[in-house]
C-alpha cells in the first residue's frame, strides 16, 4: 500500500492558519503597520475564526502515521462496500 501525499485542502488550509495567525501577530505587535479600526478587526477576527474552524473540522493528517492509518481505512471501506456489493 502506498503512503498517500498531503491533499492540496490541507496544504491550503494550513497556509490560510498561518497568514491569519501571522496577521494576528502584527496587528497585535506592530499595529502601526496595518490598517485599524473597527471593520478591519472585525475582518480580522472572523477570518481568523473561519479558518481555524475550518481547519479543525478537517482531519488533517500530517504525519506518515495518519496518512497510512487514513489509507488503511479507506482500504478496509473499499472492501466493506464491495462484500456488501456481492451479497
């Protein structure tokens, strides 16, 4: 069985995490650097909250572990469907 790669979702998932956690950073740090007030927090925060719900909801399975044992799975599914198939 082939360990499968990371699907893109996850890879785009993650970025998105990383550029509103990186967006937080600032805005909390360095504020003078980014625009401020109340929409563009507000923006801020939901787009935050949009992708970490987002990304938790997900079954982001980044270790080799995971993806062998999400493979597996699907396998063991496959042959599910396909025995109740041949009843």
């Amino acid at each position: 069985m082939q360990t499968p790669k990371l699907t893109a979702g996850t890879v785009i998932r993650g970025i998105l995490m990383l550029l509103s956690l990186l967006y937080l950073a600032v805005t909390t740090f360095r504020p003078e650097l980014l625009p401020s007030g109340t929409a563009a927090d507000g923006a801020a925060t939901t787009l935050t909250g949009v992708v970490f719900l987002w990304s938790y909801w997900k079954n982001n399975s980044l270790t080799r572990a995971a993806q062998t044992a999400d493979a597996f799975l699907r396998h063991l599914k496959s042959q599910e469907e396909t025995d109740e198939q041949s009843i």
